[in-house]
C-alpha cells in the first residue's frame, strides 16, 4: 500500500508537487471518517431516523476516499517511465513487509476478540483468501493494479489523452453505465435489461489509475472551477438521496449508491480530485503547512492499517469510555470518533516509526 498512501520516496523532493500529500492526508482522514460512520449507517432501522440520515450523508459524502488513492497513484506512477526492475523492486518493498505484517496482528486481534482461537491453517486459508480484516481488501486490490500499471504505462506511452479518453469512455460503460441500468431496470420496472456485449476486460479500478494521470494534466478556467464544484455537490446529492430513497422503499439498506463504481461516485471522485489538487497547491504555498501534510502523508499507510483499531476501542469503551453510549447523537459521535481515531493512529504510527526494526511495517 505504498501508492499515495506511502510514497514519500517515490520522487525526489526538487520534483515533488505539494497538492499530493495534501490529496493523501485528505483522503485517509475521509477513510477515518468513513469507517466512523459505517456503524451508525448499517444500523439501519435499529436508530433514529435522523441518526441514520447523519450517517448517511456522512458516508456519502466520503465516498471519494479509495478512489483519491487510487488516482493519486496514477498520477505518481504513470507520470514517468516505468523500468520493470526497479519499479517492483520498489514496489514489493513498501507493501511486502506491511502486508505480511499487518496481517498477522490482525489475524491475532481478531483472536483476540473471539471466543476461539484461530489456527495456522486457518490464518493461512484467510491470507489467501484476503479475509484478513475488512479493510484489506484495498491492499489486495491495489497489488493487482501495481501488476497492471506497466501496461497501462506501455499503452499510454502514445497519444496518452486520446487513448485515455477511449479507455475511460469503455471502462465508465462497463464498471459504472451498464451496471447502474441493469440494477435500475431490476428494482425499479418491471423488466431487467441485460448487456450481452462483454466488456469486463475493462473493468476494475484500472479507470481511476488513467482518470488519475489524465485529469491531473486539467487547467479549469473560473467557470469551470464552478462546475466542478457543482458536480462534486451534484454527486453526493445523488449518493444521499439514492441511498435514502431506496433504503426506504425496501426497507432495508442499499448500497448501490456507495459503491466506488456508480456513476454518482465516479463523477464525486474525479471532481474532488481537481477541488483538492487546486487547495493543495495553494496550501503548498505555505512551507510549514506543506512540511506538516508531509509528515502526516508519510504516515498514511500506518494510519490507514490501524485506525479500526482505535475505532473499535473507542466504540467498545476500551478507552475508558463508549462514545456511542455517552453522546448518542451521530452528528456528534461520527466526527468525534473520526478525529480522535485518526490522532491516536497517527501517535501510534510515529511511535512505530521511533523503532528501526519494526519502522518498516507502517
């Protein structure tokens, strides 16, 4: 997970541009504020109303959290050649170690949190499977992007907008358009459209990498500045009352306005990406402001792999306290968990970073 989580390293700081740890602390934090508010979300029914829809906005709203990582990182990776040797070598430095890491400490805290013990087969079964802790699902998807990016890379290499745009146009029909219709036509007529034409080939994350690399080259004039900020509010708009509206109607949560593949959530993502590349780069403009994103964008993989932690201690009253019980408003307890979790996590990670031998896991 080193992409925009961790990739202080990746250029040198003469060409470094100060927006990227900007996205990067913005985007975890997000990350944070996301899994704080999940709780309240999936309890759907067992709440208040108005606790709900708090959660519900909330998470709409942070939706564009895995997809800014995702295109930071095909910013930072398809902005230069790519030379096989020395780009896995650097690859499987970052994620190796943490990876295997981290995925044993959660194996054993999730032991630790049960009833029963789990064994080595068992641990092993759940490495290869990926169902180390719910969050890891990012990691494993983003090995398999890393495998994917030189060819993206090699394919780009040409006419890059062009044939960006050609692969984005297929791949927004394919992971985001046809799905969308296919769900529509399912839960809301009375007939189901379904798509012969196979375009899997193009779907994936892979069309956050090139949105990445693509749109971060966008000069918006003023106007434009005033569309895309528009789109982003459009976006969530979209996410929150679908969300609602369907939740409603079947009286049962729905997600389908969550998922990183709607169109609702593609359209937030790209033009929050633009929003925060332009704050970042005025922010940049402030040395010690730029010296803290910094330092906190180093942190993000630590952040990043242990904040569930912190949030289920807070929510358990490890800490002294249950915070859900205490304040039992949402508007309240998300973004107060969200906070506190995210500055213990970024405690424990310099903490963690003082030690040489175990520096390296985070």
């Amino acid at each position: 997970m080193e992409t925009t989580l961790n990739h202080s390293n990746d250029i040198n700081e003469s060409e470094r541009e100060s927006w990227v740890d900007f996205v990067k602390v913005t985007a975890i934090f997000l990350v944070v504020l996301l899994h704080s508010a999940a709780p309240w979300v999936y309890r759907y029914g067992l709440i208040a109303d108005f606790d709900w829809q708090v959660g519900n906005i909330i998470d709409s709203a942070t939706r564009v959290s895995v997809p800014l990582f995702f295109m930071t990182t095909g910013y930072l990776l398809l902005s230069k050649p790519i030379y096989l040797k020395t780009y896995f070598n650097k690859r499987v430095k970052r994620i190796a170690l943490p990876w295997l890491a981290w995925s044993i400490i959660y194996l054993i805290y999730k032991s630790s949190r049960s009833d029963s013990l789990i064994t080595i087969s068992e641990g092993l079964l759940a490495f290869i499977n990926g169902d180390i802790y719910f969050h890891f699902w990012f990691l494993y998807t983003l090995i398999g992007l890393y495998l994917f990016i030189p060819v993206i890379s090699w394919f780009l290499e040409a006419e890059l907008q062009k044939r960006s745009l050609y692969f984005l146009t297929l791949w927004l029909i394919s992971i985001s358009i046809f799905p969308f219709l296919n769900a529509f036509s399912r839960n809301i007529t009375n007939f189901e459209i379904k798509f012969a034409v196979d375009l899997s080939m193009f779907g994936g994350f892979t069309g956050y990498i090139i949105a990445g690399a693509l749109i971060s080259k966008c000069n918006p004039s003023k106007t434009q500045w005033l569309l895309i900020f528009a789109a982003y509010t459009i976006g969530v708009a979209i996410t929150f009352t679908g969300t609602a509206a369907g939740t409603y109607k079947l009286g049962r949560l729905i997600e389908y306005f969550y998922d990183y593949a709607a169109p609702n959530v593609i359209l937030t993502a790209f033009a929050a990406f633009l929003l925060l590349k332009k704050v970042g780069t005025m922010m940049g403009q402030n040395r010690k402001a730029s010296l803290v994103f910094t330092r906190l964008g180093y942190a993000s993989l630590g952040i990043f792999l242990i904040h569930p932690m912190f949030i289920n201690a807070l929510n358990d009253g490890m800490l002294g306290q249950n915070f859900t019980t205490v304040i039992q408003r949402s508007a309240l307890t998300i973004p107060l968990v969200a906070i506190i979790t995210f500055i213990l996590s970024y405690i424990a990670v310099e903490l963690i970073l003082v030690f040489p031998v175990i520096r390296r896991i985070v």
